[in-house]
C-alpha cells in the first residue's frame, strides 16, 4: 500500500485515439498496482480504452463525474506475474 | 473488470464531485423536444414523408451516441490498437442490412423486369473514383477524429473540437456536392452502368453471396484481434 501512486492524465478536449496512446505511453513508464486517472470528455475514446486495456489485461472502471466529462480509472497489473 | 482500489477510488471522486454543484439541464432538454414535436406536426399537417423520416433520424442519433458507435474508430483502431469489436459491429450491421434491403428489393422489383434506377437503394457504378475518394475520405476522417454520423452526434454531446470539423464537412460537401455535382458526376459517373449483382447470378446467390463474404471477413476480423497485440 505504501508505494502505489496515483497519476494523472488531463485528456480533455482531444479526440481518439489521443487519450488511449497518451494513457499507454504513460502506463509504460508505471509500475504494477499503480492507479491511472484519465480525465476526458471524448465519449467514444471510453469504448476504445475498455476494449484496449481488458486486452492488456489490466483493471479498469469509469465514472460520469460531470456533464459530459468522464474519469477513467485504470489499475496497472504486471504482464509477468 | 474493476478492483477493490478502483471501487475505493470510484467512491472517493463522487464524494468530491458531490460538493461542486452542476446545473440542471433538462429544461435544455424539455425545450428540444417541444421543438421537435412542433416540427413533426406541422410536417404531419403538410402530408409530409419527412414526418417519419425525421423522428427516425433523432432516434438513430440517439442510439449511436448512446452505443457510443463509431464507423471511424470500426476502420481505424484494428491498425492502431489491434481492437477490432467495433469493426466486427460494422460487419454485422452490415450483415442484417443486406438481408433486409434482400427483402425490401425483392418485395418491390417486378422481378425479370425492372431497371437499375427502380432498386431501392442508391447504386452507383463503381472504379477508381471509388477507390480514391474513399481513400480521401478515409484519412479524413481519421484526422478529423469522426466521419459524418460521428462528428455530428460529437457536436451535439458538446465536444468542441468537432464544431471545427462540422464547418468544414459543410464547406466541402457544398463545394462539391452541391456546386460542383454535375462537373464530378460527368467526369466519373456519367455513361457506366451500376453494377447490381442480382442481374448477374440471381436473387438467393447474390444474398448467400454477400452474406459469405461478410462472414468470412468477421472471423478474419476476430482472428486479427486475437493475434495482434500492441
């Protein structure tokens, strides 16, 4: 519990597949059990990150935190355990 | 698939959200739809067709923005992302269409006697002028992030970015749909006969036809997703 961090992806206002390459070029550099926090309010870019990264294998949920602005939560797990 | 510390996350943000106060928007929402009954009412009163056709096209906007669909995404992410669930959805639509318009052609055509011009649907020859303007297309729509259905359920969520692209997909669909139509349609359509394949091999084979290709292109879409992995 101690070293998990959580980052932070400002996406707003960028269309896909912006919001998905940024969020796989920074969930490169985390380490496993790590939170990322993407924040958009490109509707579709949710459905193409849910599908992206239940392939990759990691956890994933979303929430409607404003209108029209959602934040997406993304758990890092480690492709080699 | 979530996580306990994605939950716990979860709740903590509609905590936080819970204490900034957002306006209530659904008079935006009353107001339209008083609008929209006005509309279809006075196209009631004028015997129009558009009465049924314009409801119908708000509820198509409605479903593609609440699917969250998208054709550019369909074509753009198995090369990007290796994702194809959205292109196997454009396949199957694809798949239920040709079956429905099979029905509607062969209700209508008096079939072994009927011209091109009476299937319903519109058919046009195809050649290269296919192949360049859907390659035109094809990269517009990837760089402006959504084609014509997507940029305008886009504008109508509220995405800023896509009133740009609105402007300029009127721009040039006056430019050279409207003003330069004839100049385009002498050039490349004019004196070639559309290809209708039921003229060719008949009703049934053309359907089976069809529906065989589609299939064989969604399990090699599925195929795709699963070996691709980026």
């Amino acid at each position: 519990m101690k070293t998990m961090k959580e980052e932070f992806l400002d996406c707003m206002h960028e269309a896909c597949p912006i919001p998905l390459i940024k969020a796989s070029k920074k969930l490169q550099k985390m380490k496993a059990k790590d939170l990322l926090i993407m924040k958009t309010d490109h509707n579709c870019s949710i459905t193409n990150v849910i599908e992206w990264v239940d392939k990759q294998g990691h956890k994933m949920d979303y929430i409607e935190i404003g209108r029209g602005e959602w934040e997406i939560y993304i758990e890092k797990v480690d492709s080699h355990e | 698939m979530t996580s306990e510390r994605i939950e716990a996350l979860k709740k903590r943000r509609q905590e936080e959200m819970k204490a900034i106060k957002t306006r209530d928007q659904s008079p935006y929402g009353w107001t339209l739809l008083i609008i929209v009954l006005g509309i279809v009412s006075v196209l009631f009163i004028n015997q129009s067709h558009y009465m049924w056709v314009f409801p119908l096209g708000i509820l198509l906007g409605f479903t593609l923005e609440r699917s969250r669909f998208c054709f550019t995404a369909s074509i753009r992410n198995p090369l990007t992302l290796g994702t194809t669930k959205l292109l196997q959805a454009v396949i199957l639509a694809l798949m239920v269409s040709t079956v429905f318009f099979f029905i509607l052609q062969v209700l209508t055509l008096d079939i072994g006697n009927f011209l091109i011009s009476e299937v319903p649907g519109t058919l046009r020859p195809i050649g290269w002028n296919t192949v360049i303007g859907g390659s035109l297309f094809g990269v517009g729509m990837v760089i402006a992030g959504g084609c014509a259905s997507g940029t305008l359920v886009r504008v109508g969520e509220g995405f800023t970015l896509q009133m740009v692209v609105l402007m300029a997909f009127i721009a040039g669909a006056l430019l050279a749909g409207v003003f330069h139509y004839s100049f385009w349609y002498d050039s490349f359509i004019e004196g070639r006969e559309a290809i209708y394949l039921p003229n060719i091999i008949g009703f049934i084979p053309a359907l089976l036809l069809q529906l065989t290709v589609l299939g064989l292109l969604y399990a090699g879409a599925r195929k795709f997703a699963k070996r691709k992995n980026i």
